[in-house]
C-alpha cells in the first residue's frame, strides 16, 4: 500500500496515458503496460490471452473504446460504461468460462484442467475462518 492508501490496481477496463489507476497504461509513444497482470498470474497464460486478444482485436480490427485521461480511483464511477474487473478469484473464473476466446484459447482439456484446480483452490479459501470474521462475529 501506498502513503497516499491507493494500492494501484486497476479496477476497470480502461486504457490511458501515464496513469497507474488503468488496466492499460500508455506512459509514452511506442510503449504500453498491461496493468492487469500481476505475480500471482501465470505468466505463459496471462501472454496467451494477451496475445490472442490482441490478434483477434487486430484480425476484426475492433476500436481499443475510448482513451481515458482521468484518475480512475477518483473518477471512474462517473463512467457508467465502463466494465469493472472481477473482484474475487470466484468473479474471474465465471468470466473466464464465458469468454469464448480464452477458453478456446486455452483449449477443452487445459481449460476444465486450470478451472478444475482454482475452483478447488477457491473452495479452500472459503473453507478459512479469517481473523477479521473472528473479530466480526464472535464476541469473546
């Protein structure tokens, strides 16, 4: 975390120039950087998908949507357009089974094999009782 409090992960879809609040920022000519993708993505899946994405942007030649000049920790409620990013492990494996092209991407086996494992890997984590719902909910 931040001084300021931000953590500096993107919260919506949105591309714009040297601003760390956008899941794509262009920070000079010639250069961009995907926001999205942290450490805790598999990298040869996360190029993948950033790849075929692309290409198939590029072979549609589908509009990138309009550039975004804003702080959108500040202002990004006041798109109502834009698409948020999943917030839990839970929203991104039920967008990844909708999205036809990251699972045709992946492939049948390596699709069911990936959701098979982080659906189990979600199951563990709510399967937790954290400090905090101790604190919450149980008066000691």
């Amino acid at each position: 975390m931040t001084t300021s409090g931000s953590t500096w992960s993107p919260r919506y879809l949105s591309y714009g120039g040297n601003n760390r609040t956008h899941m794509i920022r262009i920070p000079d000519k010639g250069r961009f950087e995907c926001r999205l993708v942290d450490g805790a993505a598999t990298l040869y899946l996360a190029q993948a998908g950033l790849l075929a994405a692309g290409l198939e942007g590029i072979n549609r030649n589908l509009s990138a949507g309009n550039r975004f000049d804003e702080n959108m920790f500040v202002r990004g409620s006041e798109f109502t357009d834009l698409q948020t990013l999943p917030s839990s492990l839970l929203e991104a494996l039920r967008s990844l089974e909708k999205d036809e092209l990251l699972m045709q991407t992946l492939g049948e086996a390596a699709a069911k094999t990936y959701l098979d494992f982080k659906y189990q890997e979600w199951d563990a984590h709510n399967a937790e009782v954290t400090s905090w719902e101790v604190s919450q909910y149980i008066n000691v």
